[in-house]
C-alpha cells in the first residue's frame, strides 16, 4: 500500500474481505520515506493505522513499512519483510494444509445446513460423497 493512501476504504474493503475468509495476510506500507516527523510523529502515524485496523475488524499478521527508493531510510524494514517471506516459503505446506481443512470444513459445514432440502436419498448419496471426503482429508 502506499504510504499516502494505506488507510482508503478501497484497502480497508479488500483487507475485509481477506479477514472474512480467513485469508492470512500482513500489510506492507510502501514509500515510508515520504513521511515527515514535522507533520505527525511515525509512532502517531502507526497508532492511527492500528486503530483503523481494530475498527475494521482487521488483524494483519505484521505491518511492514518499506521503502525501496530510500533503502538506508531508518524506518525500512525490507529485510525484515523477506525475512517474514522467507519464513512462509518455508511453511507454505503446513499453510496450504491448513487453508484446505478450513475450506473443506466450511463447505461441509454448508452442506450441513442446506441438507434439509434434500429428499432422503439424495441426502444418503450426498452423505457418502461427504465421508470418503472426508477419509481423503
């Protein structure tokens, strides 16, 4: 996100919708070298956009401030995001494994509420269909 424009509503919705479907994510704030002390303290600053967050209903893993123009700038913390990057490459399986299990769960659990409107025998085909998914997980 850029630096001037991390707190739109264009963001915030996208987050939302990330958060909603349990779609783990940390925020990047891009061009960090853009702020000024003079205008509002960087710790203001970072307190205002937690605060936005907690209003969302937004939980990012980490929120990263970066700049690639500037990358002395004291504020950057680039490397500390490759090191984040670095870290889920290296689980990228047990995070793909649990983002399957929770997807699988939902669709059952969808399933589950909508078997109602099924007769009994598409229920007992739909059932079986449900198990062996369930043996593969």
């Amino acid at each position: 996100m850029d630096y001037n424009h991390v707190q739109s509503e264009v963001n915030f919705k996208f987050l939302r919708e990330l958060e909603d479907n349990r779609v783990p994510y940390v925020m990047v704030v891009n061009q960090v070298d853009k702020h000024n002390d003079e205008e509002l303290q960087f710790d203001s600053f970072k307190q205002s956009l937690k605060e936005s967050c907690r209003s969302w209903g937004l939980k990012p893993k980490h929120i990263f401030y970066t700049s690639l123009i500037n990358e002395g700038h004291e504020l950057n913390q680039f490397e500390n995001l490759q090191q984040f990057l670095q870290q889920l490459i290296e689980d990228q399986e047990r995070l793909i494994v649990d983002k399957l299990s929770f997807e699988l769960e939902n669709l059952m659990e969808e399933w589950a509420n909508h078997k109602l409107d099924l007769n009994q025998n598409e229920y007992d085909s739909v059932n079986e269909k449900r198990n062996s998914i369930k043996t593969f997980v």
